[in-house]
DNA sequence: CGACTATACTCAGTCTGGAGGTC
DNA sequence: CGACCTCCAGACTGAGTATAGTC
C-alpha cells in the first residue's frame, strides 16, 4: 500500500474553501436532504464511474448501516479486506488526479469524497494516514506553511459567537436604589463573616470527635498542601495505605400493614414480601406520571414484577385463593400509594426539633463511613451509601426504564483497602464478594449493578485530595492545550480539504468539537438512549442551510437536547454536505469512518493526554477567562457578581447546560408581567390625578404624557380593577380572620360578620370610584394634601420599581432553561473565579457555596490575583 | 472491561421580598 | 407619612443521588 502514497494529489496552495459556497444556495431544500446542487452534480460527473457504483450501492437491500459496522470490524481486524480492490476503495485523490485534475482549482474541493457511501478500505487509509504526518510531502509542507499566516483568523470564537447569539444580557440592575444596594451588601457581608466564624467553630468541633486530628484543619501548621507538592499527581499509584470502613446498606424492606394491599381485578391481593416490595415501587410513585404513565415504563415494570410473583409463590385473596396477575391495567396501586404519600407526609411534617434530632442520630451511625485514612490522612468518602433498590429510572426514551433495580448483596461487593488495613466487616452472616488491594484504583469498594450492569464505585468526595488533584490535572491538562491549539486549528482547517476520507471527518469532527463544544460521541449500544455526540451524529441531526449554516438538533448526554443554528466554514459545510451523500440516509451516522478512540488517537499525536473533552474544559474556561478580563473592577458586590453570573451563564450556553423549566415558570412570568402592567396602570392614574390637580399640566407637559400605554386598554382595565378589588376583598377576610382567632386565643370573643362588612366598605368604595374614573376618564387626587410634586415622586418611584421588575424578569426568562452549576463545578477553572475574587474584591462565598470552597481549596490558596488561565 | 468524570433531578432547608404592623 | 420590624409564602440553593457520559 505504500506506493498508494506517492499517489496523493498535492495539496494546491490555493486551495483555500471558497468562500462563495455552491450554487445549492439556490437550493436550500434539496441540501437539507443531503443532495448536491445541480452545480456541484456536473463537477461529480468527472467521477462518473462511482456514481454508477454508488447506484449499485444505493440497489443493496443492506444499505450504509451494514457497510459501516463491517467496517467498524475491518477497522480493527486487517488489512486483507477483499474488498480493497476495487476502485473506488482507492484513495480518493487517485481517482481525482485523474478526473478532476484540470478543473478550476476552486472548485475541486467539491469533490466527493463520501462516494457512494462506501467506506475506503482500511488498509490505504491506515497506511496513508498514518505516514502523512511524517512524510508529508514537501509540497504539502511548503503550503501548509503558507497558511500559517492564515490560520490565526478563528482562533478565538467559539462562545464569543455563542455569546453574542445568546440574548443580550438585560442591563445591570444597577437601577436599584443606590441607598439599599449598599445597605444590603453590608449587610449581606456581615452575614457571610458570621457565616464563616460558624463553620469554623463547627469544624472544631467536629475534629473533637473524630479521632484524626490533622486531617482536615484550615489553620494547623502540619497542614498539608498537596498542590505545593511537585512529587504529587504522577505516576499511577495513588495511595500506600488505605483504611476505611466500607459501605452503608439501605434498610431492609418493610412489609406494608395488613390493609395496604394491592388491587387485582378489585380484589386485595397478599404479596411474599419480595413482590410486595417491587409493587411498593411502583405504587409509591403514583404522583411521578411522567415515569408511570410511560408505556415502556409501565411494560418493564410489569414484566419484573410477575417475574418476581411467580418466583415467590404468587399472589392470593383473602382467602388464600391464588389470583394470577396477568393484566396491568388491572393492577390497583393507589391504596399503597396513599400510604407512602401519608407516610412522606408525616415525615414532612415533624417538629422541626424531631427532624434534627432523627439527623443526628443517622450522622452518629453512618459517622464511620464518612471519613477514611488515605494514606494517613483523614478524607472524606463521597457515596458511602449502597444505592437502594427501586424502578430504574433511565433519561429519556430509555428502552429500560421501569426494570427493576435489584437490592445489593454485600456478596456482590468488592472492597479495596490497604493490604495492611482491617477489612471492614461485612454484615453478620455475610461475606464481601472480594478484597483487593489495588493501589491504581482511588474507590473503597465497586459492585456491578443489575440493570445495565455498569459498575459502581465508592470513592472519596469531591474535597478530598486525590479528587482535587485530578481537578486541578485536569484544568492543567486544558491549559496545556493552549499550546497547541494554534497547530490543531490550522491542522484541521488544512484537513478539511484532505483527499482520505478519515482524515476530512477527522478534521471536521475536531473543528466540530471545537467550535461548539460537542461531546465525544461514543457508540451506544441497542438497550441504551438514543443520543449522540460529536462521532455518533446521525444524518437527520444535521441540517444544511446554503450558504454556511448548520442547523444542530439532536439529543445528547442525559438526552437533553442540543439545537443550535451556526455559521461554520465554507468547507465545513461542504464536508457535511458530503458526508451525507447519498445513499446514507435517517439513521446513518455523519461521520461513518469515525470512532471516538480514532479520534482521540488522533488528538494524542499533539499533545500527550489530549482527547476531546478537554476542549470543552478548554474553551468553557478559556470563555470564562475572556469574559472575566474584559470587565471593570466597577460597581457594587452585587453589580459584580451579577456580571461574574453573566459570564457564567454564557460559558453554561455554550455547554449546552439546561435544567427542565420548573413547573411554575409561565405562571410566575405571567404574575410578573400582570404586575408590571399594574404598575404602568397605576403609573398613568397617578398623572390622571395630576391632571386633576392642575388641568393645565396638558398643555404644559403635552398631552402625550397623560396617554395610556397601548397595552392598558379598556378591557384590560376593567379586569386589572376587578382584580384589585378582588385582592383586596381576600385581604380584608383573612385579617378578619386572623384577628378572630386571635381573639378566642385572647379569650375574647369573635367579631360578628357585620364587622366583617362594615370593613369590605372600603372595596365598595374603591369598585365605585374605579366604575367613576371608567365613565369620567378622569382620576381624582387621592392621598392626604396632594400635590403634583408628591404625585411626581410617586411616578419617578414607580418608574424605578418598573425598571427593577423588568430586569428581574427578564433574567428569570433568560435564566429558566440554563443550570450554572454544572460549569462552574466542571469546566470553569476555580482559579479563574479566585482571580476575579480578589482583583475585584469580591469575597469568594459570593461564588462559591462551602462545598465548592472545599472542593477548589486548592485553587483558593494556591493563586495571587495575576495567575491567568 | 473498568474506572473515572459529568450531568440533571429531587427534596429539604434557607433565604427573601413584600405585606402588614408599629412607632 | 415614613423608617423600621416581623412574619410568611414562595423562590432559590445546595447537598445528595443516580444516571449517563468519556476514555
């Protein structure tokens, strides 16, 4: 295959994208498709025998799909594919050579490379690719340095642009009261310091009772700073000695009382407390109708749920008559659900003091757990807890959500511990299912979990050392890519124009990634989600929109979706467009040749240790770093920190980090609208009333000033002034009615109704004057000795009140669909925020919650205000 | 295959803004 | 009237959890 190589066509120095992209411009719909404009189709022609080919292809009932998974398994077994003989199995560029050589250079890059679907023999492709870096020949070299000059031009971008998409962030609510803005901070300041003296009284108390006293201390002078320790984080042994106390279980099940029973048929049925157990999983989740009302949900539930009947001995009546359960729908669960929702009720509603007290007693049983001696050092465990049996509740679409999630055994339990170390005992009459002793691994203990029979691990908390050191390898790892990545971006623009069809995926794939923070995208497997990442996009994923814009939708991590429209390099489009020539149609993958370990392969060649979700960590922190410098050490606490959140959520948008919008929202955006609009209605009855006063303010200020807004039409009024009174009726009755029971506790007596009424006199009055001002189209002055300099008081305050109300919604809006605590406890280098902390004087409590400042410690006492990501 | 990070959701607890009361 | 205090429903936060990714 080597002579192949000689076989590259040379890359033109020209061959920059073209900018004007193909005449599919005129033909937006048939790109969408995945089809070529008409102008793009004459040029294919010079390639005309694989066109031919591809209609063979197109006629084969096994389609791309089929081809692609063999070529999955070529990809790892061999050279020797029989197929490689064929023609169009070589090298794209030998066939262009010949073909395409004399056309107009800036056209050739429109050459297929997708042709007809079918995957390049894996043989030339390896050979080729894997040469290319090395003996890359002169000429390509000379060109490649001659878009050195070039290639700066993207390098910034990707949440610039993203930001600038994102709404215009709403105005600082600067607009506030200067006066109360400085009292709160004070305030607010007051309260964190306070805050802070309590943690650390409770940190001392706490190391009274536990018994190593070193570990944790802020203030000790033997405290260890792991990340002033160059031997630390190398190397793959990670502890010498490991004690610890092992894991948690649930609490074994309680059988219901004797009148709690499921329903079959109408029919109260006993379970074997087995069965029962799995029917209280289902039942006690009645009021999760978006997880029991879910078909699939219900059939895996079910399907667990004979098993489990059957397996225990069957269900029987009253009178010990066996009463097969066949038919879900006949299944009755609501009286054990009535009892779990009274029973979390309950819970709810104890004393206050109970509760605590009920806490304490649990933290002084599970206290052993909480901690471990990592090699001497006292370390918090993070999830020391077996995870509880109950239904699987898999995100999305997942084809097992509703299986049943086995209780763990302590026999399927291994546990890691130091050699030296006492093996924490298992429960009595148990045994674990092995010890180990693996110093590579950082977890306590791991079982494999029966659903989709992934692996759990017990493992240190997000504040230990060993998961700090990882955090802070890992932003380091980001910020080494900044060395690097000036060579990757040229590199793949150079790519996207390669002649092997790996490596223009390969190129597209990482610009992808790059630009828009895609993930990965590793395979999935049948009984999985459907979702996808960056390898894994499927053909109806992608959108084209000529000229250069790409339409996202899909479904990614957690099934969250992922829709975002963008402009991307005239070549980007081209590619994509060829990569979803036809035949491949919905359901083929964009990017066949590709696989994520292909990838990161790929991306190790430049630097050690990178694989693409660096880029993310990159780009999100690069953002942030960016966004953070370009701002002024101006305004008030509050001022800064709502900027620092800005810049936050901008970083959360480009990760496409989304919360579901709480059940409420468009109800409380509605109120907070109705109640601006009030405002604005009380705004305009406050100039009608100057206007009462002074009937010549009209000719004075115009008559536009006394206008209502449009929005405030007669209807509108006589609803909002229904409303009013309607509010205020409720209020006169509750206070009534609060003062009465006052009374009786008082031991007075009740007020009579007629009290009661000779109060609502002043809603009769207000319903009177509002029906006055509706025919008179005047407001009389109100207050005590009003005067148009009190009324113009009342409007400025008004106005002010408006302003701040609609900062607040907008931000609400802005806000209801983006989770900020997903960058900032994964993407966003701590050290970022420390930098902004202190350069802006901003106490660092404002950004981080005490869990985070443990987490970041490391960041927090490590960086000076001029550190830079 | 195994181990590790990353993610959204849940629920309980905390905070807050505004109404009403008091001075 | 207005500054301040209290109370409480509802919003928001954070810890914990379990699921879903990556490599």
């Amino acid at each position: 295959m080597s002579s192949s190589e000689d076989d590259v066509p040379l890359v033109r120095a020209n061959g920059r994208a073209n900018p004007t992209p193909p005449s599919a411009k005129s033909n937006g719909q048939s790109s969408t498709n995945g089809e070529l404009d008409p102008g793009v189709s004459v040029r294919f022609g010079a390639v005309q025998n694989e066109d031919v080919k591809m209609e063979d292809a197109d006629e084969d009932a096994h389609g791309v799909s089929k081809r692609k998974s063999r070529a999955s398994i070529d990809q790892k077994k061999s050279y020797a594919e029989p197929d490689s003989s064929d023609e169009d199995d070589q090298p794209l560029s030998k066939r262009r050579r010949t073909s395409v050589k004399h056309e107009d250079p800036e056209t050739d890059d429109d050459v297929p490379l997708a042709l007809n679907g079918r995957k390049l023999p894996k043989a030339s492709e390896t050979a080729i690719g894997e040469s290319s870096d090395s003996d890359m020949p002169i000429e390509r070299k000379l060109s490649a340095q001659k878009k050195k000059i070039e290639a700066k031009a993207k390098a910034e971008a990707p949440a610039a642009r993203k930001a600038a998409a994102a709404k215009k962030d709403t105005k600082p609510a600067a607009a506030k009261k200067q006066a109360n803005g400085v009292k709160k901070e004070q305030a607010d300041d007051k309260s964190s310091v306070k805050k802070m003296k309590a943690d650390t009284g409770a940190l001392k108390k706490g190391r009274g009772k536990v018994k190593a006293e070193s570990a944790e201390a802020e203030d000790e002078e033997d405290e260890y700073r792991w990340w002033d320790d160059p031997a630390k984080g190398d190397g793959t042994k990670k502890w010498t000695t490991l004690e610890h106390n092992g894991v948690v279980f649930p609490p074994p099940y309680e059988p219901l009382p004797k009148n709690v029973k499921l329903k079959y048929d109408g029919v109260p049925v006993t379970l074997h407390p087995d069965a029962e157990e799995v029917a209280g999983f289902f039942g006690s989740m009645l009021n999760s109708t978006h997880n029991v009302e879910n078909p699939v949900f219900q059939k895996n539930f079910f399907r667990d749920f004979k098993d489990i009947i059957k397996k225990t001995g069957g269900a029987k009546d009253s009178q010990g008559n066996k009463v097969e359960i066949k038919e879900f729908t006949k299944c009755d669960f609501k009286t054990i659900f009535e009892f779990y929702d009274a029973q979390r009720e309950e819970k709810r509603n104890l004393p206050a003091a109970e509760k605590k007290a009920l806490k304490a007693k649990r933290d002084e049983d599970e206290a052993i757990y909480q901690y471990c001696m990592w090699d001497g050092r006292k370390q918090k465990v993070g999830n020391f807890r077996v995870e509880p049996p109950s239904l699987f509740r898999g995100r999305g679409e997942h084809p097992k959500t509703g299986h049943v999630k086995t209780r763990v055994q302590p026999e399927q339990i291994t546990i890691n511990v130091g050699k030296e170390a006492t093996v924490p005992p298992p429960p009595p009459g148990h045994n674990w299912k092995e010890v180990k002793h693996d110093q590579e691994g950082t977890w306590l203990a791991m079982w494999q979990e029966n659903i989709n029979g992934n692996y759990k691990y017990v493992m240190l908390a997000a504040n230990s050392d060993v998961k700090g050191q990882s955090d802070f390898k890992k932003f380091e790892k980001a910020r080494e890519l900044k060395e690097y990545i000036d060579k990757i971006r040229k590199d793949y623009q150079k790519n996207l124009k390669n002649d092997l069809m790996v490596e223009r995926q390969k190129a597209t794939a990482v610009y992808l990634i790059d630009q828009f923070a895609l993930r990965a995208g590793n395979e999935k497997g049948e009984d999985e989600a459907e979702t996808v990442g960056c390898c894994s996009l499927k053909y109806e994923n992608i959108s084209l929109k000529p000229p250069c814009t790409v339409v996202f939708d899909f479904l990614g991590k957690d099934s969250i979706r992922f829709y975002d429209e963008v402009q991307v390099d005239p070549q980007v489009f081209k590619n994509l467009k060829i990569f979803k020539k036809a035949p491949k149609k919905n359901g083929d993958e964009v990017f066949d040749r590709l696989t994520t370990s292909a990838l990161n392969k790929h991306l190790q060649n430049y630097m050690p240790g990178l694989t693409a979700k660096v880029f993310r960590t990159y780009n999100a922190s690069f953002t942030m770093s960016n966004l953070l410098q370009g701002m002024k050490a101006t305004g008030t606490i509050i001022e800064k920190v709502k900027a620092y959140n800005d810049a936050n959520r901008k970083v959360a948008i480009l990760c496409n980090h989304k919360r579901t919008v709480t059940a409420g929202h468009a109800n409380a955006m509605e109120k907070m609208s109705e109640r601006i609009k009030g405002l604005r209605y009380q705004k305009w009855r406050l100039k009608m009333q100057m206007l009462n006063l002074e009937p010549n303010l009209k000719k004075k200020k115009g008559a536009a000033f006394f206008e209502r807004d449009e929005d405030l039409d007669k209807e509108w009024i006589k609803e909002h002034q229904a409303f009013l009174v309607e509010e205020q009726t409720q209020k006169i009755k509750k206070k009534f009615e609060k003062d009465n029971e006052k009374r009786v506790a008082d031991g007075e007596k009740e007020m009579k109704v007629s009290e009661l009424n000779e109060r609502l006199e002043v809603v009769g009055e207000m319903k009177k004057k509002f029906e006055k001002e509706n025919k008179s189209g005047k407001v009389e002055a109100e207050g005590r000795g009003p005067t148009v300099e009190k009324l113009e008081a009342q409007i400025t305050k008004l106005d002010q009140r408006v302003d701040t109300m609609s900062v607040q919604a907008q931000d609400k809006e802005d806000n209801k669909e983006v989770a900020l605590g997903t960058s900032k406890i994964n993407y966003i280098d701590p050290r970022l925020t420390v930098v902004f902390s202190k350069k802006f004087n901003v106490p660092i409590e404002r950004f981080f919650s005490k869990a985070l400042r443990e987490k970041f410690e490391w960041a927090i006492k490590s960086v000076d205000e001029d550190w830079e990501f």
